[in-house]
C-alpha cells in the first residue's frame, strides 16, 4: 500500500510561514491498497487539496471514506471536496458510528440558518453508508482494516491496516493514560499496535503540557514513544502536531525522542509526520 499524509495538524488548520514543513492543515490520509483500491482516513481541511488531484487525475472518482470521530478538524473539510458535486463520484463511507452524521452537519447542524450554503441532501456524489466497521473487521482488496476504541472524548476508532505481511496502525486523538476506561489501557494498545512496520500515534503535547490537558483526548510525545517501544514496532510518526507548534518545535521533539530511543539501544524509527510525505509498504 501507499499512504499520503494530505494533513497532519490537530485542532484547527495552522496556515503560516512557520507550519511549512510539517503541514497546517488538519488530518488526512490517503490509502492506495495493493488491489487499486482508495482509501482516505479522515475529511479534515486536508482532504480539499487531495480532492483537486482526484478530479484532474480521473472523470470518475471512486473512494473509501473512514471516519475516526465527528469533532470539527475531522470533518471541516468535507464541504471542500471537490468530487462531492459530481454524479460520476462515489463515495463509501465507513467508521465510527457517528460517521454520517459529522459529514452531513458539517453542512447544516439544524441549528442555525445559514452555516453553509449547499446542503447535504443537494450533494451530486452517490454517497453511501456502508456500516461495516462498526460491527467488526472490514475487507477491501484483500487488505484487513481492524479498529481499536480511542480513549477521546465523545469516542472514536482507531484503524489496523493488514495487507499481506506489511501491518500500519493508525491513532489519532488518543489519550495514553493507566487511567482510561475499559478496553482503552496502554496494554490495549500495545497489542493492537504489537509488531507493526508503521505506527502512526497523537504526539500534540509535550511531557510539561499534558497534565494541564487530562481529560482532552490527546498524549504527549513521551507517552507514545513509550507505546511504539513495547509494541516493538519498526516505525513511528509522530502525528496530530499542536496547531501552535511551528516547524522548529516539531523537528525539536522528533530529535528528543531520537535521543531517548538511543538510549534505549532500540532500533525504532521516529520520523514527525509531514505534510505531501509518501509511504510505502
């Protein structure tokens, strides 16, 4: 598989000559199975840029949409999508089980008069609700696609992509704490992540901030480290950058946890996760 990092910032869209490097926009990735099937993990703002290469590339867009949660910076991007107003697009969409309701309020909440001027219903893509993953694994392609509970507020999913012998664990917005409820301990994570090639895991805090932000559904960089290295996997990316953090504070946490997983003697790869960057499995 092929993995696009199309967005890799937390919270809010952090534009700026200082989010250069590691990208400003919120999360989005982009899944090239072996089969040719395309999957893309979350509809953050990263997913607009992603949708104007879709169309150029093809008439027809046919796509896999898995959602982790409904919470704004997941889903703000969907109006901006490009294939959405187009009758050669179809979309299937998977997740948590909130999924269709955070892309179809994202254009009107019922709450308000004037949020966004199209809605939902007047969306010219065959969008359809597949209700899989909710109830179990889910097969594409040969690819297996497993999930984990986040340790979040309001709840999510987290994503296990097997395909072949090659295994990539997503976690986003996920609090690492012994105090976490049932089937969301470190433990839970370290075997759902055991033995991956690629982990991709929250790393917004640092070990100073996190105490003032229990409770907010996020880890630091310390925290995640420590889960890629009782996993034993090979790689790790710190994801789900602090919208505050500029680029040099990034490079400086990624060098910080190259220098713990020295002193470990571990073989581990830590890498910062960044905008444009290209996995391949």
């Amino acid at each position: 598989m092929k993995v696009t990092f199309w967005g890799t910032r937390g919270s809010i869209p952090a534009p700026g000559k200082e989010t250069i490097i590691y990208g400003g926009n919120t999360t989005c990735l982009e899944f090239i199975l072996q089969g040719g099937s395309r999957v893309i993990l979350d509809a953050g703002s990263g997913i607009r840029a992603l949708g104007e290469k879709l169309i150029t590339e093809s008439e027809d867009v046919d796509v896999y949409l898995l959602i982790t949660h409904i919470h704004w910076d997941h889903v703000m991007g969907f109006p901006f999508f490009p294939p959405i107003y187009k009758p050669s697009t179809k979309i299937r969409v998977d997740g948590y089980h909130t999924c269709m309701k955070g892309i179809s309020h994202a254009f009107d909440t019922k709450m308000g008069d004037g949020f966004f001027p199209v809605k939902f219903n007047d969306l010219k893509a065959d969008i359809e609700y597949l209700d899989r993953l909710g109830n179990g694994s889910f097969e594409i392609d040969g690819t297996l696609i497993e999930t984990i509970p986040l340790h979040h507020p309001q709840g999510g999913f987290g994503y296990r992509f097997r395909e072949g012998d090659k295994t990539l664990v997503f976690i986003t917005d996920n609090e690492l704490t012994e105090k976490a409820w049932s089937g969301r301990t470190p433990e839970d994570y370290v075997a759902f992540c055991k033995d991956a090639d690629i982990l991709i895991h929250d790393a917004q805090y640092t070990p100073l901030e996190i105490d003032e932000r229990r409770g907010w559904g996020h880890s630091d960089y310390e925290a995640t480290l420590d889960l890629a290295h009782r996993a034993e996997v090979k790689q790790l990316f710190l994801f789900h950058h602090d919208p505050a953090r500029t680029d040099a504070e990034v490079a400086a946490i990624r060098m910080q946890c190259e220098e713990l997983t020295a002193g470990k003697n571990s073989s581990l790869v830590v890498e910062a996760a960044k905008e444009a960057d290209e996995l391949v499995l």
